[in-house]
C-alpha cells in the first residue's frame, strides 16, 4: 500500500476534462519515483495514498491541486525591442527568459502588436480541471 515514504512504479496519464491527452507514459515504460521527491504536485501524490499494486483509478483534478489558478499578475506587456530581432513572434510561441532569482522561465505569447508582445507566465494547465488516471505496478 502506498504510504508517504513509498517508491512507486506506475503508468500514468494526464488529460484535459475533454479527454485530450498531455502526458502519458501508458504505451512505454512505468515511471518511478519516491513520495515527497518533487516529481509530482504534493495534490497528486495525496490522491495515491492507500492505493495497492494493481490498482488503476482516474481523478479529477482541480486547479487548487493541480497547477494553480491563472494569476493575473502573471501576464505581462513587454517591449518589443527586449526580443531578438530573428524571432517571429506570434500567439502560442512558448519563449525562455533568465530570471535572477528562478533561473530560466518560459512564458507564452499572447499578443504581438508593432511595439508590444503580451507574454502569460502563468503554467500553461494553471486555471485548468485535468484527468489523472494511474495504475499502480510496484510499491516498495
């Protein structure tokens, strides 16, 4: 049974509320990792507590446990001379920026007018209910 010190080796698919699928590891390899490591949001992981091998379960997941609701604050009006000159910029291109205190942040082109880029550095599934469906191979 999965408690909060378990290693876990599972199959794993994440998808939107319309079925879409993000990630899923379902045709490859199960991944493993160990409670509390970081490689899942601490709102997935409570979701695997008590489950055995050979069980498979599918769960709704809110923004609150998930990636978090859109903020805002997040989404901000830049220059367009802060952008490399050979970059065609337009809605959808995810670009990298160096942040002093989080390292490298991407953030995704909302809007391109002649002397603005809109940017939303909000996590892309943020403000979004998703599907998180598992089966559970091994649990040591």
């Amino acid at each position: 049974m999965i408690t909060e010190q378990s290693c876990i080796t599972l199959h794993f698919a994440l998808k939107t509320t319309d079925g879409d699928t993000i990630d899923s590891n379902f045709s490859g390899q199960p991944a493993r990792f160990t409670m509390g490591d970081g490689n899942l949001l601490p709102g997935f992981e409570k979701l695997l507590l008590g489950l055995k091998p050979g069980q498979e379960c599918s769960f709704r997941i809110l923004p609150e446990t998930g990636f978090g609701q859109t903020n805002p604050n997040n989404v901000q009006t830049l220059s367009r001379r802060q952008f490399d000159s050979n970059i065609l910029l337009q809605p959808g291109l995810v670009v990298n920026f160096t942040d002093a205190a989080q390292g490298e942040v991407p953030g995704v082109v909302k809007a391109v007018t002649s002397d603005q880029v809109i940017v939303d550095f909000n996590h892309p599934l943020a403000g979004r209910e998703l599907r998180f469906e598992v089966k559970i191979v091994q649990v040591d």
